[in-house]
C-alpha cells in the first residue's frame, strides 16, 4: 500500500508535475482532474481521455485512483443517511447525507440558513424532494441514483453533506462519542476529498448544479489535521465545484489555528464549538480550554477577518442541569457582545457512554430567548438521523454501536476481515 500513489488529492501543480515526469503534455493534467474530481471515476481504465498506454504507465508506477469505499450504509426516518467509508488501510470514517431542510445558507445547519435561503429556493420543489426522500425505499437507497432525472436536477435545495478530517478525536469533549476512540490518524487530502466524491456520486449529484452544502463537522478535529484540512478545502472549491461560502468547518477552539485560517485566500466559514459560558465549566466540559481559554478563544474570534455577509457561529451544546442555567445564557450574552455572530443551540444528542442529559425543549428555549433579548441571533439546530447515531456528536464507527432496531441496514460490500474496533 505505502507504494501506491493516489491522484484523488492531488492538485493541479502536482499532476501537472506528474504528467510532465511521465512525458505528458501538460492538458493531461486537466483531464485527470476532471475525472477524478468531476466524473469522480474510482479506476485509471475509467479515465478514458487518456491513451492506455499512459494508463499503463501510471498504474505500473504505482499509480491509483485511491477512491473512498463504502462499507456501511444507514438511513434514519427522516431521510438523513449514515455513511461507513473506508480507506485502503482499513481504517474508516463517518460521513452523513443530509437531504434537503438542513445545512442552510451556513451550511451549518440552522435555521438562519434557511431564513437567508428561502428566497433563492422553490418551496415546492423541496416539498416534492422530501417526499421523495422518504419514499425512495430500499432501490432509491442503494441506487439513488437511478431513480434521479434531469429535471430533478437543482432540486435537491439545501442538502448537505458533513464530512469527518481524522479517524477518531484528540479533543477529549465529554460528551461527544467520536471523543471516546481516541485518535487514530490524521486523514489525508483526498481521503477528505473522497468522502465528499463518494457521496456525491452516490447520491447522483453533482455541484455546481445541485446546491450541496458542506461542513467539516464529522469526526475529528480539522484544525489539527490543518494541511490536509485546508489542501482539501481548496480542492472541494476549485476541482469539485462546490462554493467556498457553502463549506462551514467548526474547530473545538485551536486558538493559533482559528488565527491561521483567517488569513487564507480560500476558505471555508467558521464555526466555534463554545458548549459553555465560564472556564470553569468550559474546562470540565472541553479538557482544551485549559491551553485556550475562553479569553483566548474569544479574542481570535473577535479578530477574525470576516468577509461581506459572513458571521462567526458559535455552537453550543445544552446539557440537561448543566449549561443550560438562565445564567449561562446572560453569560454567554456578555461574552459574545459586539461580536459578528449567530449561535446554533443543539441540544445534547445521547449516545451510550454519554453521562448528560438532553434538556427539554422549553429549556432550550428559554435560552434562546435570553440570548435573542440580548440581540444575539441564536437558533436551535434541528438534531438530524438521531435514530442512526448520525447526529451531531454521535459519529463513532458503525460496527460499535447498536442501532436502534427499526433502522433499515444495508451493507453495501462485506466488511474487511480486519475488525473495526474502537
Ligand atoms: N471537532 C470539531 C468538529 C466536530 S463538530 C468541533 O468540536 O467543533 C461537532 C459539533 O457537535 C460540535 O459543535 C460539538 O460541540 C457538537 N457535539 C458534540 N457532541 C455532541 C452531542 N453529544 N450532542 C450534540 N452535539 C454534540
């Protein structure tokens, strides 16, 4: 494995590179990423603008595609789909479709994006893609794209899709299940790059035409796999056509990151993982803001260079008892004061392992209210395939967890002989 060479992650410089070590001229360069990264082909012979013999070539070179594979996939009851993709190591990471309703102007999911979008979109045309959704079945589930026509296409509104950076996570968050597996790796580029291909092709869509969202909400810290995180980044806007203003990534609040990523030419937004009002809690909640404090924290944010119609998001998890106090509200009121933001509320997703409790729905409001008093826009974030464990904070590897049995499991290609723990 360590001999072969993926083109799926590679940008433009390196297959020109590539291409002229070969003897090529330097347009093959283009074609390959245009199979790669628009056709989203999965093997050298797909790549039909180039002669088989430089195919050959390649493939004799220890060249490969490297496209992600799909291993498992979930659907939850509202239309959310749960991926298990896997690399050629063996190792694999989440990656969750969210049909239509969630994702928003943001991309993060709140409802200020879907106030922003509303206008730009066809009513009707999302309430026939719902529908759709849910009555794709099994045939729409494993063959998505056969059941698509041309007409369908723009259709799909707001879906978005949420992508893992590493196989696991360093940042020890209390409660969040991706946290309980540790680290194992950073991912690479393209295997970023390929989740987002693989889905796609998956879904039968294709952005620019279909509008996909994007965030870097999956698995993993992104600022501290930040090359690879930002390398994809670049390669998402500029090779597979999706907008720069629709990728969102949150950070669990790596303070010289967060100051790095505001001086990138091309970027996505930025999203915060607040989760508490004061140190205190913030520490017992996020053992990092022990290195970065919420001073820190919201120092960077407040330098951070925003461009036209751009905000800072600030996520925050309410636990039952917890964070969720009145006061918690007025504080996190004072600390974002003067700050160009909105705040996305997500009230605790359970998950086994998981020693919190989810608030009540008046208890989310009431702190929603506190903070929209306080002229802080703040929108709670509709939990999405809950049921599945795709929800926010509940990506741990499929093969660990015990699905709900009424779940319908597809297992799309046998698992690796390999076993999958945590
Ligand atoms: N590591 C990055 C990216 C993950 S984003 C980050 O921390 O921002 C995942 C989002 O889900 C974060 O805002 C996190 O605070 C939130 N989250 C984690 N566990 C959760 C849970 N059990 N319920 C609801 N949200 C959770």
């Amino acid at each position: 494995m360590d001999s072969t060479l993926s083109l799926l992650g590679m940008d433009r410089e390196e297959l020109t590179a590539l291409v002229s070590n070969a003897g090529q001229p330097s347009y093959r360069a283009k074609q390959i990423m245009d199979a790669v990264y628009r056709q989203r082909v999965e093997t050298l012979e797909e790549i039909s603008t180039l002669s088989r013999e430089f195919r050959e070539k390649l493939a004799a070179s220890g060249v490969e595609v490297g496209a992600a594979r799909i291993e498992k996939k979930f659907k939850s009851v509202d239309g959310t789909v749960r991926y298990l993709i896997g690399f050629g190591d063996g190792q694999s990471v989440e990656t969750v479709w969210m049909p239509e309703g969630d994702g928003g102007e943001a991309g993060d999911g709140s409802e200020a994006g879907k106030e922003a979008e509303s206008e730009a979109s066809t009513s009707g045309a999302k309430a026939q893609f719902l529908e759709e959704g849910f009555n794709a079945g099994l045939e729409g589930l494993l063959h998505p794209a056969k059941n698509r026509t041309g007409q369908d296409r723009g259709k799909l509104g707001r879906s978005t899709i949420c992508i893992s950076s590493q196989v696991g996570c360093a940042v020890d968050c209390q409660f969040c299940l991706t946290a309980l597996l540790g680290v194992k790796r950073n991912l690479t580029a393209g295997e970023i790059v390929g989740q987002v291909c693989v889905v796609l092709k998956d879904q039968g869509v294709s952005p620019p035409e279909d509008r996909i969202n994007l965030v870097f909400m999956g698995m993993g810290e992104p600022f501290l796999n930040y090359e690879n995180f930002m390398k994809a980044s670049r390669l998402l806007v500029e090779a597979v056509g999706i907008a720069e203003r629709r990728m969102t990534v949150s950070t669990a609040g790596i303070v010289p990151r967060i100051h790095d990523f505001g001086e990138e030419k091309i970027r996505p937004k930025l999203a915060i993982s607040l989760n508490a009002s004061n140190d205190a809690l913030r520490t017992r909640l996020m053992p990092l803001n022990k290195k970065w404090n919420l001073e820190m924290l919201i120092a960077v944010a407040r330098d951070f260079p925003l461009r036209a119609r751009e905000w800072v998001t600030f996520e925050y998890v309410l636990l039952g008892g917890v964070n969720d106090h009145p006061e918690n509200a007025r504080e996190t009121a004072e600390l974002l004061r003067g700050l160009r933001c909105k705040v996305n509320l997500i009230a605790l997703n359970p998950g086994p392992g998981i020693d919190f409790t989810t608030p009540s729905g008046e208890r989310v409001a009431a702190f929603q209210e506190i903070l929209r008093a306080a002229a802080i826009p703040a929108f709670v974030r509709r939990p999405r395939g809950r049921d599945i464990y795709a929800a926010c904070g509940q990506l741990k590897r499929t093969v660990e967890i015990a699905t709900s049995p009424v779940v319908r499991q597809e297992q799309i290609s046998p698992m690796p002989s390999a076993p999958h723990e945590g």
